[in-house]
C-alpha cells in the first residue's frame, strides 16, 4: 500500500495526451501486488478482518455496478467505476497489511513523502518561472489539496521520530517540524488555492478533538469543531463579493446537483451520468434564470464527489454513503482511551479530502481515491468479523486477485491508447497519424477521446462523411463542445446545413459562454437565409470572444458577415 501511494503520488508522465493516465495504471496494479502480499500474509497465520464498515463499501460498490444498467454511457460508466473497484480491492487487502503500529507508520511514511515530493516539484517549477506550479499533480489546485492531505503524516512523522536516537528535545523536534512543513506550506500558498486553507484548519480542529482524554469530551470537541466549520462557510457566503462570489459558485453547483438528484432520487443516473446529465441540466437553469449565466461551469470543473454520488447512485447510495460516513465518524471518537496517532492522521487527512472537495472540488479520482483508501485503511480498526477456515480465505483472494487483474489489463490498455493519440499528435504525415488514432480507438476500453480525434484528422482529410460517422460515435461516450463543433463542421462539408445549425444550436445552447458555437451558428443560419438569426449569433460570439484573445483577422471576418446581413454592426 505504501508502494502504492508512493507512485501514484510520485510519478508523472507529461508525454501522454490525458494527464495522470499513468496513475489509473498504478492504483489496481498495486492493489493486485496488496492481494498477493495479503495472502502470503494471511497464509502464515493473519486473520483477515471484514468489518461492517467494509462490507458496507463492498455494497456501496456493487450498487454502482448495478446503475451500469441505467447509466446515459455504460463505456464512461465503467471507465469511472474501474478506480473504484480498484480502491476497494486495495482497502480489502489493507485489512490485513495494516495490523499494527508499524505497518501504520510506513504508510504514513510514504503520505509524507509524496507530499514533500510534490511540494518540491512544485517549488522547483516555481523557481523556473511557473506563475501557478503543479508538481507532479498536474493542476495547481489539486497541488494543494493533495498537500494539505498528506500534510498531518508528515507532521507526524516530523513531530513523532520513533527510535532512541531519534528521541531529540522539543527545540530539536521544532526545527525538524519546520524544515518539513515549510516547502508543503510554500508549495500550497504558491498553488494559488486558498480556500485549502479552511480545509487545513478543519483538520487542525479534528486532530485538537481527537486528544481529549474521554469518549464524551472527544464527541463535545468534535462537535465545536464542526460548528466552527459550519460559521467558516457562513463567513464566506456573508463576506466580501469575492468570497461571495466563490460560494456562490459552489451553492450555484450543488442547487443543479439538486435537482438532478430530484428527478431520479430512487436509483440515480448511473455511474458516469453525472457529467452527461449536469450541462443539459444547466442549460435548462440558465433559461429560465438568465442571471446565473456568469456563473455557468463545464461540466468537467463542476465535479463534486459528494454531490456527484448522490446524482449517480440515489438514495440507496446516499444511504450507503451516510452509513460508511457515520462509520468513519464513529472509528474518529470512540474508543476508551485517546486514539493513537495513525488514527488522528487518517482522521484530519479525511476531513482535509472532504471540506476541500465540497469548497474548491477534490482532486483527480485516481490521486484521490489512493489517499482516501489509505486513510480508511489506517482509521478503522480490525472488526470482529474474521475469514477464519483457509479455503474463504483463497476464495476471497482468488476473486479479489481475479478483480485486481482485470481492472490492471483495462487500464494498460487505456494508457496505451492515450500514448498512440500523444504520439499521433506528433506524427510527421497525416497517414501515420490516421494509423496511429485508428489503432488508439480500436485499444481504449472508453475509445471516445481518440475517436474525436479520428474525427478530426479525417475532416482535414477531406473525408467529411467518415469523420461525421466517428464524431458522432464519440459524442456519446466523451460528450464537450470540440466534439459538437467539429461534428457541426463535418455536416456542414456535406452540404448538411440544416443539422448542422441543429448541432451549433444544441452546442450553444449547452455552452452559452462559448464563442465558437454561436461563431459557427451565425454563419449555418446565415446560408439557411435567416439573416436576422444568424446576426444575432455573430453579435454574440463577438462579445464572447475578445479582441484581445482573438485574432484580428476573424474579427474583421465576423464583421463583414454582420453588416451585409442587416446593417452596421
């Protein structure tokens, strides 16, 4: 498990065409590599504990394989659930890897080092002249929410050296902690994010709970702190414009969520139904309130993951949800004596994931879900429900390997396509590049991005019929606005102006904020003889697109097509 943190935290591949690919590689091959050790283990005599807040997980995960059969794409469905899945494995095995204080000091030792390597990545990129360093994280937001997640091991590890040589004086153990907080500390405020901030503190406030010395002073702590929390969001939503302005975005988020969460509360939509679901359900708000149009959001920023669940998996999620929640709240107060400090470190790093996500959005599902697995995996106990006859036990670990396997092949194969599409963005003819993106989109268990791809290098290709044909079957498993453009622009080769327009309008319609869509609607409708229309399209997208950020040459484009089609402009 500590390997496992360590890549995914560690390693960063710039040369493939979606970031952190090589991440969702790492995840199920290391929690295949913990299955293994996990039976070795439990084969010299380990017990392996499935407690109820496991098997309330391992419902949780079921469910959502269930919404695949509702889900808008089942392609984008699994590759969504294909991390979970993997996470869940890792926990499983983690129930027997992570018995004992030591065990729990070397995965922790691993959440400290991965933050310090990121923070470093990041400083040095700083030093070279990056206004907003990402490290090996690959987004500067996401830089600091995963610091400020491994931010309590390292304190930890900093403040608490075990050993007798390392048992130094408080002057000594100061200078240690600064010298490692310091570039974490350096590497958030340079990120950029500060509402991480609010998220740090709230995990300060749950480890100063946590050391209260009974049950019932931990419960009353723990409940201070989370008012504290609760008037820290006050604050922001009452404050000045810009934190207004902020909030407002995150309540703007979770009123849509809202209501796509009311209009299939039962069942929800399904794993990966959200980010299909949310722009048509945005579309819907911005009509009928146009002053919410600046805070229009893609739906790929939009993401939530509490929200997100709740949209995807329903109320029966929800439940399974809340009951995992209440356990892990449970594992944070209980116990006679004062938890020991792996259990204070997974509990603040939690609580650091969950405000962090619910004011900026978490982080890449891989990073996140590595972590989050890694601290549940430290927090909760070992239950009393054990596999104890030996042939269980190879059950569980035949299917858990089995699972493991399957999601590593899938996700190599993934991360093959998305270098075949890296490369084919550097092919020296347009023939080697059409192989390389055929190849890409026969490879990829969610072939949608090296489809659109496809799509495009066959309409420069003069092939408008094919690259119709493959943008369309791209559409539906990575649906955003390139897609609908070039989708619109391969009608328009054929003559199709009519669907064409259709296609502008929908895209425009989801993506108001976007000046293509209505660049490219004014000029459908304006051959379609609809002068008045295509008029007001082109009007807009002028005012969507500055001068500043476009060429000159399509604004004076845009002008000539305004005025011969009512006037001046």
């Amino acid at each position: 498990m500590a390997l496992t943190v360590a890549a995914t935290g560690i390693l960063w591949d710039p040369n493939t065409s979606t970031y952190g690919s090589v991440k969702g590689v790492l995840l199920p091959l290391g929690a295949l590599a913990a299955v293994l050790t996990a039976w070795v283990r439990v084969r010299r005599g380990a017990s392996w504990d499935l407690g109820a807040p496991t098997l309330a997980v391992l419902l949780l995960a079921v469910w959502a394989g269930i919404s695949l059969c509702w889900t808008p794409s089942v392609i984008a469905g699994l590759s969504d659930l294909a991390p979970a899945l993997a996470a869940v494995t890792l926990l499983l095995a983690g129930r027997v890897l992570l018995q004992g204080a030591g065990a729990a000091r070397v995965l922790a030792s691993a959440m400290a080092v991965t933050g310090l390597a990121a923070s470093g990545a990041a400083l040095v990129e700083y030093g070279l002249g990056s206004p907003a360093p990402s490290g090996t994280i690959g987004n500067p937001n996401h830089l600091a929410i995963y610091v400020a997640a491994t931010l309590p091991a390292l304190v930890w590890i900093a403040w608490w050296p075990q050993g007798p040589r390392l048992k130094v004086g408080i002057p000594w153990r100061l200078l240690r902690l600064a010298v490692l907080v310091a570039p974490a500390l350096a590497a958030m405020w340079l990120s950029g994010c500060r509402s991480v901030w609010l998220a740090v503190g709230a995990g300060a406030l749950i480890t100063l709970a946590l050391g209260r010395p009974t049950p019932r002073s931990r419960r009353a702590a723990l409940g201070v702190a989370l008012l504290l929390c609760l008037t820290g969001g006050a604050i922001t939503i009452l404050g000045p414009a810009r934190w207004r302005h902020r909030a407002g975005g995150r309540l703007y988020l979770a009123r849509i969520s809202g209501a796509l969460f009311t209009a299939r509360a039962a069942t929800g939509h399904g794993v990966g139904g959200f980010a299909i679901r949310f722009p048509e359900r945005q579309a819907k708000r911005l009509a009928a309130h146009p002053k919410e149009r600046p805070l229009w959001t893609h739906a790929r920023t939009a993401h939530n993951e509490p929200l997100q669940a709740l949209v995807e998996l329903g109320l029966v999620g929800g439940l399974l949800l809340l009951m995992v929640t209440l356990f892990v709240l449970g594992s944070m107060v209980g116990g006679r004596d004062p938890p020991p400090p792996h259990r204070w470190v997974a509990s603040a790093s939690l609580v650091i994931l969950g405000v962090s996500g619910l004011s900026e959005g978490s982080l890449h599902p891989v990073a996140l879900l590595t972590l989050a697995t890694a601290y549940l995996a430290l927090l909760w106990e070992p239950g009393a429900n054990r596999i104890g006859a030996l042939q269980r036990a190879t059950a569980v670990a035949v299917a858990l390997a089995f699972t493991a396997s399957a999601l590593t092949v899938t996700a190599a194969r993934q991360y093959t396509a998305d270098r075949l599409v890296a490369r084919a963005h550097l092919a020296a003819t347009p023939g080697q590049r059409l192989a390389l993106l055929r190849d890409a989109a026969r490879l990829a268990p969610n072939p949608g991005r090296a489809r659109f791809y496809l799509g495009l290098t066959l309409a420069r290709q003069g092939r408008p019929v094919m690259a119709a044909a493959t943008l369309r079957q791209s559409a539906r498993d990575f649906p955003n606005l390139g897609t609908s453009i070039a989708l619109g622009n391969a009608l328009m080769a054929q003559g199709r102006i009519r669907e064409a327009a259709e296609v502008y309008r929908h895209a425009a319609w989801l993506h108001p904020r976007y000046a293509a869509a209505h660049h490219n609607l004014g000029l459908a409708l304006g051959k379609l003889g609809q002068p008045r229309a295509s008029r007001e399209s082109l009007r807009r997208a002028r005012r969507l697109w500055p001068g500043r950020w476009l060429e000159p040459w399509r604004i004076r484009a845009i002008r000539r097509l305004i005025r011969p089609a009512g006037g001046p402009s």
